[in-house]
C-alpha cells in the first residue's frame, strides 16, 4: 500500500495544499459573507492539515499527525466561538456582512 | 519452453496487477485533487452560502479520501467526524437559523473581486515559485506504514503529548463556555 503512495511524489502534495490554501485566501478576499469567511479560514487549515498529513507519512514520523490532530481540535473551538460571535454580530446588525463592521475604523 | 507457457500466462496478470495498483495509487490521487480542487472553487464562487458549505463538505470528503490514500486512517476517521459531522453541521446550523437567502447574500465590486483575483493569483505565482526550487528532504527507503494506525498514534498522543491533549480538553471547555456566553441574549441570570 505504502509502495503504491511513494509513485506519487511528495512535490505533488505541496503544489496541491498550496492551491487549496490559496483558493481559500481567495475566498476570504472575494466574499462578504462573513460565514463564507469563517469556511475559507477552514479550508486553509485543511490545506496547511493535509500537508502535515503528507509529510508525517513519507517521513514515517507520527508527530506531523498529531500536529494535524491538535490543529482539528484548534479549528472546532474556533469554528464554535466564531459562529457565536456571528449570530450575536447578526442579532445587533440583521446582517452578515463583513463591510457593516468599521466601527473601530471612526 | 512451451511447457512453461501456461506457468507465464499465470505470472502475467499478477505482475499487470502490482502495476496496475501502482498507477492506481496516482488516479486515485488526482481524482481526489481535482475533486476538492473544483468543488473548493465552487465553494468560493457560489452565490448561495447553503450551496458553498454542501461544496466544502465534498471537498472535506476528498481530502478526507486523501489521508485514507496516505494510510493516515486516524484522521481520516477523525476528519469525517469533527469537520463533516461536526463543524459543517454548526455552520449549517447557523446558516438556517439566521435564514440567509440568495438575495440577502451581499456583493462585492466587481473590482474588488478582480483584485482579490488578482492578489490571489500572485500569491499562487511567489509560492509556487519559491517551491519550485526542489523540497529537499530525506524520505527513507523504508517508510514505516504503520505510522497513522489508531494504535501507534495513540501510543504518541499518551506518551510523548500527554499535556497537550490535556490542555486541549481545557481549551474546548473555555471554548465551550465562552460560545455560551457570547451567544446568551443577556448575560443576567
């Protein structure tokens, strides 16, 4: 099975992370939906995740994996408080819009 | 020589099955990639936010595919569980409950969107770039494949990072806790 993987080189999981991190830097510039934001933050851990995953495999050290581990648990409290913030942001504003939230800008 | 023929023609598809497999490995891998890779993009440029999180479940279904394909069984089990069992249900969740439709979902200029475009696009550009240089690591020979197995990650995690796991429990208590607080409509009792 492990055989099988070495045929695909390590080079193709870093072009392949770094066009879905980059996607996702794409998404948190082009949408004001601030839900979409918080999706595209997930899909960049995900990226920076599967090549921790990648690396920790071909290198035969466990370390990278519980490194994607602990970033799963960062990512499920962060999504957790974020979409809490978010409904309270919603109950004062009845939007979702990223671009009403300037006042620290005045 | 002829006599050995029928031992050949039993040899044969064995040999074309390792090759087979081989190749396998790599279809799978770009099936995989383009999948995540599309549904990704029509995550980013779907109008409607219900549509963008079904396409971030199929691309977290894809690189979920990706672990199983890198023998990472662990967190690929944990990945379906905490992101599409978990996360993209909350975000769905909230996404019904502030009743987002279409029409509500706010624009940007089209000029903002061709710079994000275009700052995206040359951060692709410098980061491939400076990849491009060659990844210089010493992968062994020999790679062990046990190494994302429940058992031996399991080990590591309550061996070597025992007081990160614990912390981790605390820090989702905190988590858990402050979304409570946050979320409440007053925070008198």
């Amino acid at each position: 099975m492990l055989e099988a993987i070495q045929t695909i080189p390590i080079d193709y999981y870093v072009y392949y992370a770094t066009l879905l991190f980059v996607i996702g830097v794409f998404g948190v510039l082009v949408r004001k939906n601030a839900i979409v934001v918080l999706m595209c933050v997930e899909l960049m851990l995900n990226a920076v995740n599967l090549l921790l995953a990648a690396f920790s495999t071909y290198l035969s050290d466990a370390q990278g994996q519980i490194m994607v581990f602990f970033i799963m648990v960062v990512a499920a409290a962060e999504a957790a408080v974020g979409l809490g913030i978010l409904v309270m942001i919603y109950r004062n504003t009845k939007s979702t819009d990223i671009s009403l939230l300037d006042n620290l800008r005045h | 020589m002829r006599g050995k023929r029928p031992t050949n023609r039993l040899e044969f598809p064995h040999y074309s099955n390792i090759l087979d497999s081989l190749l396998m490995a790599q279809y799978i891998f770009l099936t995989l990639a383009a999948i995540s890779v599309l549904s990704a993009l029509s995550m980013v440029l779907s109008k409607n936010p219900v549509h963008s999180v079904l396409f971030l479940i199929l691309t977290f279904f894809a690189i979920a595919g990706q672990y199983i394909l890198l023998n990472a069984q662990f967190l690929a089990v944990v990945h379906i569980i905490v992101y599409a069992g978990a996360i993209m249900v909350l975000f769905l969740f909230v996404l019904m409950l502030l009743n987002l439709s279409k029409e509500a979902e706010p624009q940007k200029s089209s000029v903002w969107k061709l710079s994000a475009a275009i700052t995206a696009g040359m951060l692709l550009v410098t980061m491939v770039g400076a990849l491009r240089g060659g990844i210089e690591v010493n992968i062994p020979a020999t790679p062990n494949s046990q190494v994302g197995l429940v058992e031996n990650l399991g080990k590591v995690l309550f061996t070597d990072f025992v007081v990160p796991f614990e912390i981790a429990g605390i820090l989702f208590l905190a988590a858990m806790v402050g979304a409570v607080l946050v979320g409440k409509r007053d925070l008198r009792m």
